[in-house]
C-alpha cells in the first residue's frame, strides 16, 4: 500500500497497516479507492529523484574549485534538473 498517497487522499486517515487498512483518530476503519490510491502521484517525487542523482556535496565543491560556479551549475545540476522537473 502506498501509505503516503492514503494520508495525502484521505486526511481522517491516522494509522494505515498493511494487512488491516487504513484507520482514523477513533479507530474506524476508513474505506479506500486503491485504484485512486495506485495512480495518485506524489507532487515532490522530483525532490527525491534529483536527490539520488546529484553527486555527493564533496564533488560538487570539488568541482566549482576546479571549474566555477557557472560550469558547475551548466555540467552537474542542470542536468539534473532537466531530467526530472517540477511537477
């Protein structure tokens, strides 16, 4: 189960387990539409995948030393950025 597309789609919703569904402050079980649920997509998954892509900070500041911010921002973040945009 995607449990943070259930807590973006239904805000009652305050525990979600696997195999029992999801529930609300007072216990209730909360009925779900998983195939609302399986095609929600999260709005911030670009913050994660360019997250993963980057290079790691030491390589980066390496690499402005060596090259300068302009080629930094042009060779390494850029790119990044293009291929997972906002929204």
């Amino acid at each position: 189960m995607n449990h943070k597309a259930i807590y973006k789609l239904y805000p009652s919703v305050v525990a979600v387990d696997d195999g029992e569904g999801a529930f609300d402050k007072d216990g209730n079980k909360v009925e779900i539409d998983l195939e609302l649920v399986n095609a929600w997509v999260d709005p911030e998954q670009y913050k994660y995948q360019r997250q993963q892509e980057y290079p790691a900070i030491a390589d980066q500041l390496d690499y402005i030393y060596h090259n300068g911010i302009d080629a930094w921002k042009e060779d390494m973040i850029d790119p990044v950025k293009n291929k997972y945009p906002k929204g």
